[in-house]
C-alpha cells in the first residue's frame, strides 16, 4: 500500500482516507470502522461534557496510537475557534486541528475569511491547521500563506452525499497550488465520490456521514479504503485525456472482405 | 460587617455558587478543583477544564482554589466530522 502512505502535518499516515466519528448510533464499532478504512486519522468535536459522556466518551473506541484531528466545529468566528482548537489541544492528544468556521445553519458554509485569520493565529501557535473552506485559489493561497499544514475544500454540504459539487473549483485549486496539499472534506456521499477526488490529484479525502449512516458502515469503510486507493493509483499511473469524438480502439484497416469500407 | 460576612463563610460546610457548563452548582468553601471534579465523577476522562476563560492544565487543578462565581466549562471530545 506504498501509495497510500504520506506524510502530513507532520506525521506518517498509511492511509489517504481520513475518517469522521460523528453520528454513529453505535460508536463501539468506530474501531472496526477505523479498520476497514486502514486509517490511522480522525476527527472529533469538542463539547460541554454532558451525563452520557461519563459513561461513554468516544475517546474509549479510538486507538490510543491514532491521530486526532480535532474540529472547531461550533464555532462562528476566527476568536471561537482559536478558543476551541487550545481547549483541544489542552487534552494532550496532539497538535492537530481541523478549523472549521460556520456561521449558516442550513448549508453550514465554512466562512473563508474567519478561517484564515484562525489559521493564521493557530500556525503561529505551533498547530498543525487543516482548515474546511469554500474551494477558492485567494483564499487557498491565504491559507498556505498563514502555514496551513493543508487546505480542506468542500465537496458538497456536510452530510449532504452529494458528491463533488465543487469539482471544477477544486480543479482549478490543484492546478493553481501544486505545492500545498488538497483534503477534499464533506459531501463526499460514495466511494466513487472519493476515488474521483483522487484521481484529479487530491492529497486526501475526509468521510464522515457517508460511512456512518451506510447500512453497513463497516462495509462502506472497506468500500472507500478501495476506492481511495484506486483513486490514487489512477492519477499516479496518468488518466488518458478525453476526447468529443470516438477514436477507434483497433485499426481502421484490414477489414475482412467485404466488411466495413 | 464585612469582615462578620467573610467569617461567617470561613466556617466549614459553608458552600459558595459556582458556573459549570452554564449551569449553577455548588462548592464548598476552599474547596481545590480537583476536589471538585473528582466529587462531581469527572477526575478521569478526557476533560479540559477552562476557568474563568483560562485553560487550567490539569496539575493545577489541586492548587487551584474555587471561588464564589467561578465559571468553569467543561469540556471533552464527541463524535465529529
């Protein structure tokens, strides 16, 4: 699986499938789930601790040695989510956050420019930042300016399964940055959502509600651990270009007799 | 009369008002946080504790004293994307 291997943030990871915990029915199959993904990383959010969370906290179904990327979700602006992502990194499960700035509660678009000012304020602090943002080269390149470890473009909606919505905008973020890497995360919806992604060139890819509300997330995480794979192998080994008109597989001489011309 | 008031809190048993989680509940006088938390079920766990907007590491929690008005969130990990 040498192809899946990367380095990012700092870390080695075996896999280029990052996986999200939320809304599991069940979390005690998080990690058959992690598993079958073959990932190594996650994300969680950070909440008041409530009475369910003394008897189960979702920390018990994670691997002690997995990598934790954390999430500012909740937070509405660049100063919400500073304080959530020390919070976080107050727990003392690494460095890693994923900054995500929303302030709409129906599409729950990242606010780009509340975003940067956040990575920017965390880079400096030493963190890892992956921030969540609208697919955009001035913000992308802000992004890699303030010392993003990556940039997290969105597919679609989160948990929307709607698939790349934003292919032609995370196209054009590949092409204008070469250098920094591209997590497609949320409206991932299948697995050929993820090797689609890959193929045109993605670092990585993040899935949450694709694999925890399958009928068998377990299933759907060995799905997307192919596909991801596949995705990967496809742009490395070089997809043939596409054409308006047919271009024959075989010679368009030495038809039989009297077949064809 | 004031000073009446602070000896009359000094007593044990005394509680004082605090904030958890945007809630009121109680503490005792000179009660440490770690105290508190441990009291509460909350000593294990992967919590964080922010006091009056300062994140407290946890090797401070037993020197810290509570005091009346205190706001403290409290705060863990969830399932997230």
């Amino acid at each position: 699986m040498s192809v899946n291997t990367w380095e990012i943030g700092g870390k080695k990871l075996r896999s280029r499938l990052i996986v999200g915990t939320g809304k599991y029915a069940d979390q005690s199959i998080l990690p058959k789930v992690m598993q079958a993904a073959q990932t190594d990383a996650v994300t969680v959010a950070v909440r008041r601790i409530g009475t369910k969370d003394l008897a189960e906290n979702i920390m018990d179904y994670i691997p002690k040695d997995a990598v934790l990327m954390p999430n500012t979700s909740g937070a509405r602006t660049a100063e919400e989510a500073v304080r959530i992502a020390r919070l976080a990194r107050a727990a003392g499960c690494g460095d890693w956050v994923k900054v995500e700035v929303v302030r709409d509660a129906r599409y729950l678009m990242p606010d780009n420019q509340e975003t940067v000012k956040a990575t920017k304020i965390l880079a400096d602090e030493g963190f890892k930042v992956f921030p969540y943002m609208n697919p955009d080269i001035y913000t992308a390149r802000a992004l890699a300016e303030a010392g993003a470890a990556a940039v997290m473009p969105l597919g679609a909606p989160i948990g929307s399964n709607r698939g790349l919505q934003t292919r032609e905008m995370i196209k054009i973020l590949l092409a204008e940055l070469p250098d920094i890497p591209v997590i497609v995360d949320a409206g991932i919806g299948r697995p050929s959502d993820a090797a689609e992604a890959m193929e045109m060139g993605a670092a990585g890819v993040m899935v949450n509600t694709a694999i925890a509300s399958a009928g068998d997330p377990v299933k759907m995480a060995e799905a997307f651990a192919h596909a991801v794979l596949a995705g990967r192998m496809a742009y490395l080994a070089g997809l043939g270009s596409q054409h308006s008109f047919a271009k024959a597989s075989s010679p368009l001489t030495g038809f039989l007799g009297g077949i064809a011309k | 009369m004031r000073l009446l008031f602070f000896l009359v809190n000094m007593k044990e048993g005394v509680t004082i008002t605090i904030f958890v989680n945007g809630e009121r509940a109680e503490a005792k006088v000179g009660q440490n946080l770690e105290n508190w938390l441990a009291q509460n079920g909350l000593a294990a766990k992967h919590i964080v504790v922010e006091l009056n907007a300062e994140i407290l590491s946890r090797k401070d929690w037993s020197r810290r004293i509570l005091q009346q008005g205190d706001n403290l969130e409290i705060v863990t990990f969830v399932g997230g994307g």
